[in-house]
C-alpha cells in the first residue's frame, strides 16, 4: 500500500508540472521576458513554503548547516532554475505536449544514468536491454509525433534547435530531484528541503534580473491594458506540489521509477492542456499519429 501511495504521488507531481508551466509561460509572454515569470513562482513558492515551516517546522529550519555539502544547497535550486525557466520558453514555442514528450527522453537517459551509476548515493540499478529498448522506442515514438505535425496553426515541423533545447533541458529534473532528495537527507525534513530549492531558486533569478536589466517588474496588465487574472501568479503553488513531491518519493522508489511516474502524469495533463486549450493557451488537436506516439511511450516507460 505505501508502495502505491508513492507511485500516485509522483504522477500528481508529474500533473502538476504542466500546469505550472503553462502558467508561467502564459506570464513570460506578457512579461516578454521567461525569467521574471520563473522569478515569480519561485518568490510565491518561497512565501508560502516560509509561511508552513513557521507553523510546523521552524526548528528544522534553525538547526542547518549550511558547511554540510554546501553544493546541495546551490545545485538542486540551480537545476531547478534552469529546466523552469527553458520549459516556459520551449511551451510558448511548440506547445504542452512537445515540450513534455521531448524533454521526457533527456529525463529517461539521466535517470538511467543516475540509477546505474549509483550517482547521488541512489542504489544502483544496472542497465539492461529492456531499458535500452525502452529509450529506442521512446525515441521513435518522438520522431513519429513530430512527422504527425503537431504545430497545426502553422502547419510546419517543429524547427531542430527546439527539439535539442528540449532534450538538454530534460537531463535538469533527475538531477534537481536526485540533489534535492539528497539535500532532504542533510536537512532532514522535506518541508525544509522544498524551501531552501525555491529560495535559493528566487535569490538566483532575482541576481539574474538584475544584472540583465537593472530593475525586477512583474506585469499587472496584459497588452490590453486587462488586469491578469489571479492565476497567474500561482505557478509557485504547483512547483510546491512538483520539487515537494519528488523529494518525498524518489529515495523510496529510485530516480528512473520517479521519472516513470513523474512523466506519466505530464504526459495526461499536457495533452489534456493542448486539447482543450487550457489557462488561455493556443488549442493543438491531437491526432491519430500522435496518439500511437503516446501508447508507444506508455510502452517505453514500462520497459525502461
């Protein structure tokens, strides 16, 4: 039972991660600018996550040791940063369910990477044909949704370099889930451990802003001069949800086994978002090509 309470923890979390992005890349797009969006929900996350531990974890909080693996503190954040602020682009760019599917193959090899290596004191899993077999298919299943022209308002393949961003920015959340689980080891709460991801996080992108532009401005009103609506500003709330709930499940079920789960629950949302055309989003209808290239990856991620 404990067993699967973890694996339906890990595809809400895995939900939950479309429906920030879409929000954040919603706010990027009138901010004209994807790292005041990230620097938005990270400074929400952060609020709220201050807010909780004042009230039910304030002594975990007081009692860190910041000279203890300091690079935990800085590299889940960091990776956190980088896949936040690289899936706002790419969503605004290829939509929901690209995003989601080509950023899945970086996030299978690292996990495969990380569990065969033992990296991050994970238990090592060996390499096998089935995994191998997995990515293969996984791989193919990618080429046969973009051959399956996704992009219907434009009615154009997907340029490359996007796919390449997506594949990059996909090494990111096995490695910030990896570097967080570890950090919740160290601080040993994972209350704690959420926090330190999404202020450090804030600190970074608000160091960024800075230095690029001088000035931090969130937008209140779109082109229009339309007050955004609440929602808007609540992308932190669901990364809560995502960075928290990694933390907890990826040292009880490994990091491939997360991303199996995570990825599962993107994949329903994303396609659900395009379909629908959800939080204001351009609607991409789904076709038959494109749902054998689902069902294929559902294969892949059984076998890997």
């Amino acid at each position: 039972m404990t067993f699967l309470l973890f694996i339906f923890l890990g595809i809400m979390a895995g939900a939950f991660f479309p429906v920030q992005a879409t929000i954040n890349s919603r706010l990027g797009s009138i901010a004209k600018n994807p790292i005041v969006a990230s620097f938005t929900a990270f400074s929400v996350g952060s609020i709220v996550l201050f807010l909780f531990i004042l009230f039910f974890d304030l002594q975990s909080l007081l009692s860190i040791n910041i000279t203890e693996k300091p690079i935990l503190f800085i590299a889940g954040p960091l990776a956190g940063v980088i896949f936040n602020v690289a899936n706002i682009i790419l969503f605004t760019q290829i939509g929901a369910t690209i995003t989601t599917i080509i950023t899945i193959t970086g996030q299978m090899i690292m996990g495969i990477l990380i569990d065969h290596f033992g990296l991050f004191g994970m238990p090592v899993q060996s390499l096998s044909i089935k995994r191998l077999l997995g990515v293969t298919i996984m791989l193919g299943a990618i080429w046969l949704f973009q051959k399956s022209k996704t992009n219907i308002a434009t009615n154009t393949n997907i340029p490359k370099k996007w796919l390449v961003i997506g594949l990059v920015a996909g090494i990111f959340p096995p490695l910030q889930a990896s570097f967080n689980g570890e950090l919740r080891e160290t601080v040993q709460s994972v209350l704690v451990a959420t926090f330190i991801s999404f202020f450090v996080g804030a600190l970074l992108l608000a160091g960024i802003l800075l230095v690029k532009d001088k000035k931090i401005k969130i937008p209140r009103k779109d082109e229009l001069g339309i007050k955004l609506p609440w929602w808007t500003y609540i992308g932190g709330l669901f990364g809560i949800l995502i960075v928290g709930g990694n933390i907890l499940v990826i040292r009880e079920l490994g990091s491939v086994l997360t991303t199996i789960v995570f990825i599962f629950g993107q994949l329903l949302m994303a396609v659900i978002i395009d379909q629908f055309g959800l939080f204001k989003m351009m609607k991409r209808k789904i076709e038959k090509g494109q749902l054998v290239a689902l069902a294929l990856i559902v294969i892949a991620l059984f076998l890997v």
